[in-house]
C-alpha cells in the first residue's frame, strides 16, 4: 500500500499521528496529495479520511467513536436517528395532509 500519492506523517502539529498509535498501534497516518486530505490506514486499508482537513481533537474522537469495539453502539444511534427521522416525516406528510384537507372542506362549505 504505497502509492505515489499517500505521504506518510509521523509528526504533527497537534501529535495526532502518535496519539493514533496509541489507541491502535496499527494505525497510520497519510496525507493523500491528490485528494487533499489526510487518511488514517490500519493493516494497509483505509480505516477513515478526516473531516474538513484539519488534525486535531476532533480527529482522534471520531476515531475512538467510528472503531469496531463500538459497532453495535454506533448502529443503535443510526437506527435510533433513522427512526426519528421517519416519526418526523409522517407527522410533516399528516400536517401537509390536514392543511389540504381544511382547504377543501373550505371550498365545499
């Protein structure tokens, strides 16, 4: 796994690259230059790219909160959000449906 475009980093500004490996020692971390973004590989497959960029706190709590020991935790919240995405739509479609339903009675009144 190494491509032309994937530059390893072992030292940053806000040592993320060691505080990765020191919740899984086989993590690594890459800046992808023709993407323009880092990524984090474990075992030469790409585990996660980091959001907006930027290496910081954020990153290291998005990979402690993405990692398999957390699997069925991650997949309550999905369904638990899911779900409450569904609750919200059918109570928009009923609304939407009352207020049609008003104006025609307007109508035939």
């Amino acid at each position: 796994m190494r491509r032309a475009e994937l530059i390893p980093v072992g030292h940053d500004l806000y040592s993320v690259a060691e505080r990765l490996k020191e919740i899984d020692d086989r993590y690594e971390l890459y800046y992808n230059a023709a993407l323009g973004r880092y990524e984090i590989y474990a075992s030469g497959a790409l585990q996660l790219t980091v959001p907006r960029g930027e290496l910081d706190a954020r990153t290291i709590a998005r990979v402690r909160e993405t990692r398999i020991e957390r699997a069925d935790k991650v997949l309550r919240e999905i369904e638990r959000a899911c779900a409450a995405a569904e609750r919200a739509a059918h109570a928009a479609a009923c609304e939407r449906a009352a207020t049609a339903l008003a104006c025609k009675e307007e109508v035939c009144w």
